[in-house]
C-alpha cells in the first residue's frame, strides 16, 4: 500500500441524500482558473464493497490541478445494499448537483460545468465507463484505471473456482453465518460510502491522510468489509453487484451482465467519448486483456484513445505517482494530463 497525504486547500459538500444515506463529494480548485475551467468527477476503486472518496489516486490532483482543472471526487454508496445501476445513480446525481452547485462554489467564472470529464479507478472505471453515455453533454473524456469493462469475460465467470487473489479469509470478529447472510442484505437505508481495506493500520493514520480528524473505525465498517471478502472468496461480487437474484435464468442473467458491460455496448453509430485506458500487464485483479480489448474497439468505432500499459505492475500501480518527481510520470501520468487538455480546450 501507497500512502499519501490529503492534499489541500478541499471544501467537503453533501450532494444528495438518499434513503438516509448521505452521499458526499470533495472538490479540489484547480490552481489557476482565471478563466472558466473544466472539472474532474473522480470515482474511487473498492471491489464495490469498500473504499473512500476523501483522497484520489496519488497523481490525481498534482497532475490536474496544474493544468486547469477542478477536482471533484464522489462518494456513492456500496453493495450489496444498493446495485451497480444504483452506484451509476450516484454518478448521474452528483453531476447533476455539480452542474447547479460547482459555480457559486468555485465561482461563477472560474468554471464551465459543459466541459468536464470523467475518471475512474477499478471499480470506479466500471461506473465511469457506464456513466459517460448517460450524461449531458457527455464527458470530453474518459479515463479508466484498470477498470472491468466486460463482465462475460471468461475471467470474471461466476461459476469458475476461486484464484488465489479471490481467497480472502473473514476477520473472524463475526459468524460466518452473519457475515454469508450480509452478502444478501438489500436495505439501501443501511448503504455504506466509506470502508477502509485495513483496519490495522493506527486509525490516527487515515485521520492525517484523509483528512478527517473524527473518523473512527465502526463495527458496520469491519462487517462490511468481511462481506466484500467472504463474496471475493465465493465468487459472489458479481451475482451481488448486478443482482443475479432478479433474474429468471441463466439465460437472462447472462444479458443483465453484457447490458452492464461497457465493451459490449460500443456503437459505431452512437460513438463514445475519447478515452484513456490505463492498466498495468500483471494485474491479477482486472486482467490487462479487459483494458486492451476496450481500446482496441474504441479505435475501431474511430474513438481517440490513449492506452498505458505498464509492463511490470499489478492492481494499484499508479498510486507511487505521487509527484512529477517519481520515476515514470512523464511516461504514464503527464500524457494523461496532455490529453484531457486537449479534449477540453
């Protein structure tokens, strides 16, 4: 695990309140916005089940906030209380409230909420690339990290065993029973937006790099993060996420997961907006063969796509990009920022 520190100055804002539960963004300014510039919706990994919206990847703010652009990075809620369709929900809400709210906070002259773009990492590249296409105006771009795009890859097959990353043992704080019966819990009132992946780490650690001086542990949050392994282990994230349960057969839960597959819906005739696709070749999680066939069929419907593939990293690379200093910046992350510049002007 990468650390790094909240960077400031963040304002923190409440962008709906669903069933209960709030749902929050955090908004960076960009550096120099002496005249309207573009902003950044972020949507932070977790399988789904887990993650925080209070600190983007290491190299999102110090690559984007130079270069123009507003920060805004989105909490949503997380399964199994609420579906994929939900989370993408969240997305749309949360642009919705940006568009209304981003100007009397940042000013109304120092940004344009018609030219904006969207990124994405792990789970957070399955929602953006769903989301995209769903909003209006669409995003100038789309950046995916390391994102699933196609849930009828052989790979990501329910029935198949469990590899060696799926394994992931329960904490044993809670029955088994507890915890398999939590993989069916439903109650969208009781949705979660934050969950930590460790809780050994000193609570005073997430404190100083999140920013949140009152954050505590909870019991809710080391449940459900028990519930993300124990669907992990038990092939169970996507019959989850995508709720097998509602289907009729095999036959129709099959195209619920292409309906929700991002590469099986590319259209020549609809287009999509340009894309980078950011993945590294030894992911274990997201298999680098999902990024690939993405930008592959991006060119072919004549789409501007940008593709890093790094030949030597796993899941989670990126995050050692924590400044232009780090070795490799100029390869991955500085193009990135070139590109949405230029699908911005």
């Amino acid at each position: 695990m990468w650390y790094h520190e909240c960077p400031r100055p963040f304002t923190d804002h409440t962008y709906k309140v669903d069933h209960g539960v709030q749902c929050d963004v955090r908004i960076w300014p960009a550096e120099d916005a002496s005249a309207p510039s573009p902003f950044v919706l972020y949507f932070h990994g977790g399988a789904f089940f887990a993650g925080k919206h209070h600190l983007p990847n290491a190299w999102v703010i110090p690559a984007l906030r130079p270069k123009g652009f507003h920060v805004v990075s989105v909490a949503y809620r997380y399964t199994p209380h609420v579906s994929l369709l939900d989370q993408v929900q969240d997305g749309i809400d949360a642009y919705a409230w940006c568009r209304e709210n981003l100007p009397p906070i940042l000013g109304e002259d120092k940004v344009d909420v018609d030219r904006f773009v969207l990124i994405g990492e792990s789970a957070g590249g399955l929602i953006v690339t769903l989301l995209g296409p769903r909003l209006s105006p669409t995003p100038r771009a789309i950046v995916n990290i390391y994102g699933p795009v196609d849930l009828l890859d052989p790979a990501m097959n329910p029935n198949t065993p469990p590899s060696a990353t799926d394994i992931q043992p329960i904490s044993g704080e809670f029955p088994e029973e507890d915890v398999a019966a939590g993989t069916k819990e439903r109650d969208p009132s009781k949705a979660l937006t934050l969950c930590p992946f460790d809780f050994d780490v000193p609570v005073e650690t997430y404190r100083k790099l999140w920013a949140l001086p009152s954050y505590e542990y909870t019991r809710d949050q080391r449940f459900q993060y028990d519930v993300k392994r124990y669907c992990r282990t038990h092939k169970l994230l996507w019959n989850v996420l995508l709720r097998q349960e509602e289907c009729k057969s095999d036959d129709e839960y099959v195209e619920r997961r292409a309906a929700q597959s991002p590469l099986r819906l590319l259209d020549e005739k609809k287009g999509y907006p340009a894309t980078v696709v950011l993945h590294g070749e030894d992911d274990r999680v997201v298999g680098v063969k999902q990024g690939r066939d993405f930008a592959n069929r991006l060119r072919e419907i004549g789409v501007d796509v940008l593709e890093l593939i790094e030949p030597r990293e796993g899941h989670e690379f990126d995050n050692k990009y924590t400044s232009s200093e780090v070795a490799g910046w100029d390869t991955y992350i500085a193009p990135i920022a070139e590109f949405l510049v230029r699908h911005t002007a």
